[in-house]
C-alpha cells in the first residue's frame, strides 16, 4: 500500500492544512509506505519539494483584480492560493505517474480537483482521498473517492456514505503543561500580568484580529500576544494595536514546534473567528491548559465541548469575558479542556483510526462513472454558457 500525501502550503504558509500533513506523515511514516509531497522546504527521506508558485511570491504582487474594494483582499487570498494549488498540482502529476500510488490523499480543494480531472492518465488507477479542511458542502467538494471530515456538524453536511470522521490531533509529549517556558522574560510581559494568546493568520476577514485588539485593548494592563502568519492586512493591525496598546501588543511568526513556549506563557487563549472547520490551535491550547474563549458557534461548542462560547459579533462581550473568567474558574476551564483533549484529540489515540482508514480505502474497489446520455447534455449547455460568457 503506498501513499502519497499532497498538501500545497506546506513549506509555503503556516495553517491548520499544513500542521495536519505534518502531523498526519509524522505519525505514521514509519508504519506505513507514506510519501509527503509539500510546496517548500528541504527535500528529505520520503518528503518531495514540488515546484510551484507560492502565494506569497513577488511574482503574483502586481495581481490585478476587478472587484469591489470592500471584498479585494479576500478575493485576492484566495486567487493567491489558487495559483499556488494550481501549480502544485500540475507539477505533482509526473511523480505521481512515476511512483504509482495507491491512494492519493490531497489537503486543498484545488489540488485534489486537478489531479482527479486526471486520473484517466493513471495506468493503475489510484484511490482519491480528500480531506475535508474546508468544511465544504457536498455540492463543493472536488471530485474524490473518499472524504475525511473533522467533526459530526461537517459530516452531516457532506456526503456520509464515502466519509470517514478522523478528527485532527496534537501530540500531547509536545503539547504538555508541564514545560518550562522563558518566553515572558525574553518579551518583557511581567509574570502578573493577564496575557491573552491568540495563534492564527493576522488578517481581518476571518481571523477578525482587528476585532481582538480592539476589545482587547478595553481591558487595563492586559498583554497581548498574537502568532500567525502575515496577510495584507496586517500592517493596519499591528498599527491598530501598537495606537491602542503600544508595547503590551506583541506580533511574531514562530516554526509550529516553537508554539508550545508561547502557549505556556498565556493565561486565555481566544479566536475571534465567527466559525472554524476544527481550529487546531483551540486544541492545542486546550494540551497545554489553557483557558479557551470562541465564538458560540455549533461546530466550534462539538470540538471544544466545554470552554467559554461567546457572541464574537457583539462589540464589548470579549472584554467582558475576559473580565469575569477570574483564577479560580480558568483552573476549572483548563483541567476539563485538557481531559477533552486526552479523550479525543490525542494523536497517539488517533493513529490507528488513520491506518485502518487507509486500510479500507485501499481494499475498497472503485469504478470512475460511466459517461451518459445526461452527461452530454449538461457538458453542451456548459460550452455554450462559456461561450456566451465570453
């Protein structure tokens, strides 16, 4: 059984795709004929740098778009990793010809959608694996065999008959409360004062970080500490936040193995997203005995389970929840987070629910649709409205 697993940001970005493909190879590369093809790095033992064009390059910075100004940087991100998927997944046909998988595992929808347009290349064809990091409904997802969902609220919304349910998970020898931490000498945060974390990509649309700091930022003497990888608009954040709260805001960029120091020096961890597929730093979190506040969302309250869900629309209900999560009940919040963890979202537990998935898919028979009448209709009216759109 061999496996190829394909994920575009890796080595490009620092996401939750990314943390799971390193996760996921992680875990089981020395149980398992497992190959992880990634957008950056080093080549290594069974990793494979693939050629592409990274969101980020220079080359996609004079990108022009016609839309409007209010959705532009949404829009934009998402053109970036499209150009970035694309290629990937273009230069990932040849290696994936040559190494004749088994199953083929994509991470982005974009990836796993070209190679699947594809596959009448393959001599031996290959099972498609996708997971489902996007949350998509069933009427977005690309084309696959098989589908891993992270959480019931995302299952029930795909299609179950070809699901697998296998949350992500932390390695809880990492992720462990007990680690010595030097990370608020080294960034002058006193040892009394209330610091706050938040781990996620410093931008507005989805993130909401402006969000954050401005209710942050009501608080007195509160330290703010974000982690993430930076978008367009950061550089207005950052300067919301040093306005707002001068040195008490810090901004960093860490490798994901960093993470565990910084998490150790956080009295509350928050997200200030509406919604999240999994939101792997809530767990992360949550190992290291963090307090957790999110938004009261119905997918986000099935991970989590227990922590604080509030109305993150709503201007003032952070600060007012920070306020009123004293001592007492963040130790209360932080024993039962880490139990959840240890139940469900420990990688050690996780492992073998990931080989027997890989197992069944594998051992399954599956058979490409066969071209109908119906088919030749829907494909005509396409051309034609492609050629009236031009």
């Amino acid at each position: 059984m061999k496996i190829a697993l394909l994920c575009a940001g890796l080595g490009n970005i620092d996401r939750g795709h990314e943390v799971f493909a390193r996760s996921v190879f992680d875990l089981l590369k020395n149980d398992l004929d497992i190959t992880l093809f990634k957008g950056g790095g080093q080549n290594k033992d069974r990793e494979v740098v693939l050629e592409n064009i990274p969101r980020y390059s220079p080359l996609l910075a004079d990108m022009r778009l016609n839309v409007s100004e209010k959705w532009k940087t949404s829009i934009m991100e998402e053109k970036r990793e499209d150009v970035e998927c694309s290629t990937f997944a273009y230069f990932a046909l040849k290696p994936l010809l040559i190494g004749s998988y088994d199953i083929i595992h994509c991470l982005e929808r974009r990836v796993a959608q070209i190679i699947w347009d594809h596959r009448y290349l393959f001599k031996n064809r290959p099972r498609f694996l996708f997971s489902n990091g996007g949350a998509l409904a069933r009427g977005r997802l690309p084309g696959c065999d098989f589908i891993q969902e992270y959480t019931e609220y995302n299952l029930k919304k795909g299609i179950k008959a070809k699901s697998f349910l296998i949350p992500h998970g932390v390695d809880l020898t990492v992720f462990d409360p007990t680690i010595k931490s030097d990370f608020r000498s080294r960034h002058n945060i006193p040892p009394s004062a209330l610091t706050i974390l938040s781990v996620g990509k410093i931008c507005r649309w989805h993130k909401r970080m402006d969000y954050l700091v401005k209710e942050i930022s009501k608080i007195n003497g509160v330290y703010l500490v974000v982690v993430g990888q930076e978008s367009p608009d950061s550089t207005a954040i950052k300067d919301l936040a040093s306005n707002l709260m001068g040195e008490r805001a810090i901004f960093l960029q860490m490798p994901h193995e960093e993470l565990p120091q910084v998490y150790k020096s956080a009295d509350i961890f928050v997200l200030a997203s509406l919604s999240e597929t999994f939101g792997i730093a809530y767990i992360e979190a949550m190992a290291m005995g963090i307090p957790v506040i999110a938004s009261d969302n119905t997918n986000i309250r099935q991970i989590l389970k227990n922590q604080v869900f509030i109305n993150m629309k709503k201007e003032g209900e952070l600060a007012k929840a920070i306020k009123n999560l004293g001592e007492e009940k963040r130790r209360e919040i932080s024993k039962n987070g880490r139990r959840v963890v240890e139940e469900y979202y420990d990688l050690a537990k996780l492992k073998s629910r990931y080989i027997e998935m890989y197992r069944k898919i594998y051992e399954s028979q599956v058979k490409d649709k066969r071209y109908l009448f119906r088919d030749k209709i829907k494909n005509n009216i396409c051309n034609l409205l492609n050629i009236k759109k031009d």
